[in-house]
C-alpha cells in the first residue's frame, strides 16, 4: 500500500505537485475531469458510480447525465452539509464536479488506431485527467492485453499520451516562428530568432516526453510556462492514479501491484494514487436504499479484515467514491465559498487564489463590476459560535465577521455576503 499523506497542514505535497500541474490549465470555475484508461478497467463503472454516489446529499439538484458518459457529481462537503443542516433552506446548490468518461484507449491511438485521434481529441477537451489502472483478475472481464499488468498498462497509456505530445511538438517551432515573423512584419521567407524562453521551453518539454515523462511534472519558469500553455499539449493536465482493485484486496488493503505500481509513478514525475475496488462500490452502491443492509455489508467487510489481523480506523471499510471526488476537485485547484440564507445555501465554485471581487462575479458580473466590499465570516468561528441559530449575530457579537477589500484572497470555506453598486447606464 502506498504511504499515506499527511494529515495536518493538508496534503503539502499533494497541493504543491496539483498546483504545478494547475498552471497551465484554463482559468475557469467549471474545469473537468476525464477518466482514461485501457478498456475494460472499470471507466464507465466508476463513472457511473461517481455520478449517483453522492445525490442524496442535496435531493432537490438537478442532476443530469450531460450526454451518455459525461456526468456531474456532487462534491461530498461538511461544511456545506451542516450550513444546510442550520438554515433549512427550500433551495440547496452544492458544488459539483463535471466528470467525462473518454473511450478506452489502445497500444498505436497516437497514431489513430482503435478511437485513436478521437479519443485523443476527448482527452484534450478536459482539464484534468483520472488515470484509472486495473489491478484485479477477472474471468468474467477480458484484458485487452490478455492478462492483468498495471505496469505495462500505464506504460501504454503514458507513451501514448507522450507520443502525441512529440507529435505536437514537432511543430512548435515552425509555428513560434511564424507568429514572430507576424509581430515583426518580416516575409515569411525569413529566418527570426526565437526568445530564449521559447527555446528553453521547447528543450525541457522534448526531453521530458523523451523519458515518457508529463510535461506538467517539470521545472519551468513564469515565462516558458505562458508560452507552453499555447501549445496544447495533453502531459500537461493535471493527473491523479486510481487503482482500480479486486474487492479482497481492497478489504486487504494490499496487492502486489500497489508498490510497483507506486515505484512507477514516482520514476515518472510523481502523482496521488487512490486505491479503490469497483467491484467493492458498486456493492455499497447497490444496497443504498437498505441503509441497515449497507452498513451490515460494510461491518461484513471490516470484520473479514479483522480476521486476517488487520485491525484499526485504517483497516474499517467505507466508501471512498467521495476521496475520488475530492481529489479531482483538488487536481484542478478549485475551492468553494458560501452564501448562506433562509432561502438558500449555496456552494459556488472558484480556483484557488481568487480574489473577492472576482469571486463576486461568479455570482453575477455586476457583483464584480460594482464591488465595494466582502463580509467574511470564516465556516469553523461561524460553528463555534452561531449557538445554533441560522444568523451572523453571534459570529459579529464576537468580532469575527470581518469586512475585506478587493486585495483579500478568498479561503476555502469562506461564508460570505457581497456589497455591490452598478449605477445605470442612462439612457440617451
């Protein structure tokens, strides 16, 4: 089993790698994710999965399968549960994570075998990638390979990937040039020097794809990123592993493949690994309307564990389709804050860095536009001492509801209320 993260002070690692990978992204609030992989290793499955895991949370959503593998799942939230829990609104809008399930790829798609360039092209409309690897033997499901190998796939996978990468890059130059020759007026039959920044990005990206390395995993200044970020290459999403387990191993806690599996992630960039059983979830999932049977099923579990030794909060066994939806949230760097009220709760979406006014237009571009102030009550003081009233009162009785300008960077979990003015334009 791979270590586990630390627990306090967040997942620095974690967050950091997310983050280097976050910057060539698009700066967007609705980022998706998409699940690749051979076929036959659980996509559709865990899709599915990952789209009704998590609707009773917020009943009244209206959740929808965008097209038949596109889905949006409700992001599992604490903080947003218990504001609902208070408030007791008629409206509740959680935060959702839009999830694509692109085709199964095969040995030769950069080149266009199988779904080749059409998978590709699904792979380059998403933001982030979920690289799910089957690590479970099944007669009943057939490996396109003929047997069950995690290495040989994500070899497969990754070089494909880097493949078209190099592919793209073989024209790079070419067009850096051109795009120069246009800046400075020059024919196009003459030969432009290219910033020095262009070239050293060009050479780090070609030596990482080279190694069958992410482009996203490497060391790049402000500049080269700006530039790269032009050049559409797919290494440079941000990816999370999810292993894909046989519902023992699962229960175990252990394979023989998890290390290797670890060993070869690390050798390529690095990447959070989430081991989870298909086969384990859609059991769970299954007995969702017998809350006694789910639960008799999961203490089943927990008790096989049990008797082969493993005993402990690490070793109790639950649901981890929710971990799944999280880390793809925080692949992408998004965060949420609130608006809380009689009428409604709401989660609205932001990356993380965002500042107050242009959180305020996501709500609506006037709240951007007019924007005077935030008034922020941070989600732990407002628990603290809100008394169980669905009000501020306490929160502002103990001089923790605060008033921030347009400079303040909005904090996971903020609570807050914007002050806008838009004056009308008059009418002439």
């Amino acid at each position: 089993m791979p270590p586990k993260g630390k627990k306090k002070g967040g997942n620095e690692e974690s967050d950091e790698g997310f983050m280097k990978a976050a910057r060539f992204g698009r700066v967007k609030n609705n980022l998706s994710m998409g699940f690749v992989g051979l076929p036959n290793v659980g996509k559709s499955t865990l899709t599915n999965l990952l789209a009704g895991a998590m609707h009773a949370e917020a009943a009244n959503y209206p959740f929808c399968t965008i097209d038949p593998n596109v889905v949006t799942c409700v992001v599992p939230d604490q903080k947003f549960k218990y504001l609902v829990e208070c408030w007791k609104p008629p409206s509740v809008v959680p935060a959702v994570l839009k999830v694509v399930d692109i085709a199964g790829l095969i040995r030769g798609a950069s080149e266009g075998a199988g779904l080749g360039n059409a998978f590709l092209s699904h792979i380059a409309a998403v933001d982030g990638i979920f690289h799910l690897v089957r690590a479970f033997d099944s007669d009943e499901v057939v490996h396109v390979d003929d047997s069950v190998d995690p290495i040989r796939d994500l070899d497969t996978i990754e070089s494909e990937l880097c493949l078209k990468d190099k592919a793209t890059l073989e024209k790079v130059l070419d067009l850096e040039k051109e795009r120069m020759r246009k800046e400075k007026g020059v024919a196009r039959s003459a030969d432009v020097p290219l910033p020095d920044h262009v070239e050293s990005a060009f050479q780090k990206c070609k030596d990482l794809l080279e190694a069958n390395t992410p482009v996203q995993t490497g060391e790049f200044t402000g500049a080269e990123v700006d530039v790269i970020k032009d050049w559409g290459l797919i290494t440079t999403k941000p990816q999370v592993y999810v292993v894909n387990l046989s519902k023992r191993n699962f229960i175990r806690k252990a394979s023989k493949w998890l290390p290797k599996i670890k060993e070869w992630i690390d050798a390529h960039g690095g990447g959070q690994i989430l081991p989870m059983s298909c086969e384990f979830e859609q059991t769970v999932y299954d007995l969702r309307e017998d809350p006694a049977a789910q639960q008799a099923f999961l203490d089943e579990c927990t008790q096989e564990a049990a008797d082969l030794g493993l005993k402990g909060k690490a070793f109790e066994c639950k649901t981890v389709i929710p971990r799944i939806v999280r880390s793809g949230r925080a692949a992408l760097c998004l965060q949420s804050f609130y608006t809380a009220g009689p009428k409604e709760v709401r989660a609205w979406t932001i990356q993380k860095g965002t500042l107050a006014p242009q959180a305020a237009g996501v709500i609506h571009t006037d709240f951007e536009r007019g924007f005077i102030k935030a008034e922020v009550a941070n989600f732990d003081d407002f628990k603290a001492l809100h008394q169980g009233a669905a009000s501020m009162a306490k929160v502002k009785e103990n001089g923790k509801y605060r008033q921030e300008g347009k400079t303040y960077g909005m904090q996971e979990g903020d609570i807050v209320v914007f002050m806008h003015n838009v004056t009308a334009s008059k009418k002439k």
